[in-house]
C-alpha cells in the first residue's frame, strides 16, 4: 500500500483508518489512537503526545480541524487553494497534493 504515496511511504508507518478503528473523524479518540500506535512502535518510554502527531488529510472540518483541536500538527490537502486563500487553515499547512506533502516533510526532517 506504502507505493501508492507518491513517495510519502518512507515517512509512513501505518495507517489509522475511521472504518478499522469504529470512530470517525473529528472524534479525537482516532487521533489518539494514531499516537499509540506511534509511541508502540517506537517503543516509547514515555508516550509521545499529540502535539508530535501529524495528520493528513482533505477535509477542512474532519481532518485539518478535527487533528488541530485534538492537539495534532494536520496539513489539509488542499488543490484548489480554496481553504488556504480563505484564511480557515495556516496556508503554511495546506498543500495542494501529496507530493507538497512529501516534500513539506522532507524539509521538516531536515532532508
């Protein structure tokens, strides 16, 4: 599944989705869900918090706002630069596709 992120898949561990875990978004259980799943994985001492979180995804409301009042860092895809022209999201976070997405991280990670 990690080939369809248009080189996204690096970056990406899993996958928490609304239909495998039985909550849907904005609900900010999902969202910390997604963050113990990551602290698992990195076998985390301490668990990380939402705020080391980033959620991506297409909806204003669901995704870009659900993951902010969950704590989250979010990026909202968004192509046709209608949310980031309208001053509902950071246009800071709001990228048009995912390869945006892709290298919005490469420069998060210093790469």
């Amino acid at each position: 599944m990690r080939h369809c992120f248009l080189g996204l898949g690096q970056y990406i561990d899993f996958i928490v989705t609304s239909h495998e875990f039985g909550i849907e978004k904005p609900d900010p259980r999902i969202f910390n869900e997604a963050k113990e799943k990551a602290s698992k994985l990195l076998q985390e001492k301490q668990p990380l918090n939402l705020g080391e979180v980033l959620h991506i995804g297409d909806s204003l409301d669901k995704d870009y706002a659900g993951a902010v009042s969950a704590g989250c860092k979010a990026l909202l895809l968004d192509p046709t630069g209608k949310h980031s022209k309208s001053g509902h999201c950071d246009p800071l976070h709001c990228v048009p596709d995912l390869k945006n997405a892709c290298n919005f991280l490469k420069h998060a990670v210093g790469e």
